[in-house]
C-alpha cells in the first residue's frame, strides 16, 4: 500500500526536512505541502493525502484546530501532530482532537516513518 503524505509547517527549514523522510522509505509518497492549518483544507481537497504530519504550532491556525476539522470530515486522513515541546496537555487535546500520533521532532526520522505506516486500525502512537 503506497501512503500519501501532506506534511504541514510553518518553518520551511522544518519542512524541507520533514518532505526528505519519505523519499527514503518505500511505501510512502510526499504528495503536497502547506504551511499553516489555514491551508490544510484545500491540500486535502486538491491532494487526497491518507496521512497528515502536521505541526502543533502555527501562526494563523494551529495543527491541533487544523486536526479537529480534518476529523470532522466523512472520510478524513490520518493525522500526526508533530511538535518541538513534551507536553502531556498538548500530546492529550492532540489525541481528543482525532490525532493517531503525537511524535516529538527530534524522534529519529526512521520513527516518524513508522507511525504513519501503521495505519488507521492501530493505537496512537507517541514519541518520548
């Protein structure tokens, strides 16, 4: 099963980084970018993506937002909320809001490769 995969950021240096992982790992394909949840809608819409890496913090829409819209949908994509900070609050309204993961982003990039991977039946996943 190939993956689809919109990875969402406002830091382009992030970003950059994060679209690099899938082009290793067989199986999973960097359909679109955006760089707030503001524009996650119609990346969805126009990309189709089963899997979301999508940044906690953003300037005009937060993934966390960006995370419960995406679930309120008939057929909505996976969604992992990636983050810089460790915050039990955080990893909890993430997984309230319908994220499947909540990995930090200095998890090693084989980690993050493999949450998404798992796919939609399994358990969320975290990073420590």
């Amino acid at each position: 099963m190939l993956f689809r995969i919109l990875v969402v950021d406002d830091d382009a240096l992030v970003r950059s980084a994060l679209a690099m992982v899938p082009g290793g790992a067989a199986g999973i394909c960097l359909v679109a970018e955006a760089t707030d949840g503001d524009e996650v809608p119609a990346a969805v819409d126009a990309d189709s993506p089963d899997v979301v890496l999508m940044d906690i913090r953003m300037p005009r829409m937060d993934g966390l937002t960006a995370t419960e819209m995406l679930r309120r949908r008939q057929q909505p994509p996976e969604v992992i909320v990636l983050t810089a900070f460790h915050a039990d609050d955080l990893v909890l309204h993430a997984l309230r809001a319908g994220a499947s993961g909540f990995p930090r982003k200095d998890t090693p990039p084989g980690g993050r490769v493999r949450v998404p991977t798992r796919g939609p039946q399994s358990e969320a996943a975290a990073s420590s």
